[in-house]
C-alpha cells in the first residue's frame, strides 16, 4: 500500500519543519513556510549579505558531509535545504546544524576581519 510512502514523506516535512527551527536559532532569515520538503534560508548582513552568504555555503561544501544548493529569490542570494533521501534522519539534520554553526562562526569571523 502507499502507508509507507507517506510516513516517509511525513517524516521528511517534519524534518524540514525541524531544520527550519535550528536555523532560526542560529539566527537565519527563513523563506516562507514549505509545502514540501524544500526551503531556504540566509543571514541578512545588508549590503554584504549576498558575499556573506556565499563563503558559508563555500565553507559547508569545502567540508563535504553535508550539502546545501543556492539560489536566487527576488534578487537576493539564499541556500537551500531540500530534504529528499528516505535515509536522512534527524541525527543527519543535527550534524548538518552543527555543521552550519561552525562555519556560520568560521564566516562571521572572516568578516569582521574584513570590516
């Protein structure tokens, strides 16, 4: 029967509900709330937010256990989150979190160098 498949997608948009959550209190701008397991997020440093947002996506994939897309929404650079694998669980959100944290602390650094 399809009960399987919808628990797996049950599971997916509740994780995406909970990345979503972590992200906001790591201080993330969130898009609007997702209809699917697809959302995006980016932290808002005015006129710099754009190259900000870039080296951490940069530092996330330089990492490698994790990944994360990008795009554009009204002009303005965003990452996204697209949980989609029947094998992700939660454990793999909390290491992609932790992951997000070190190199949103590894980013903010490099910028107040630059400033």
């Amino acid at each position: 029967g399809t009960a399987p498949v919808a628990a797996c997608l049950e599971e997916k948009l509740d994780l995406t509900k909970y990345i979503r959550l972590k992200l906001a209190e790591l201080g993330f701008n969130l898009g609007p709330e997702p209809d699917l397991s697809v959302t995006y997020f980016w932290m808002d440093r005015g006129e710099e937010s754009d190259n900000f947002n870039k080296h951490l996506l940069r530092l996330i994939h330089d990492d490698g256990s994790s990944y994360f897309s990008s795009t554009r929404i009204e002009g303005k650079f965003v990452i996204r989150s697209a949980i989609l694998s029947f094998r992700t669980r939660i454990s793999s959100v909390d290491r992609a979190i932790d992951l997000i944290a070190v190199c949103l602390d590894k980013t903010q650094k490099h910028f107040e160098k630059a400033s």
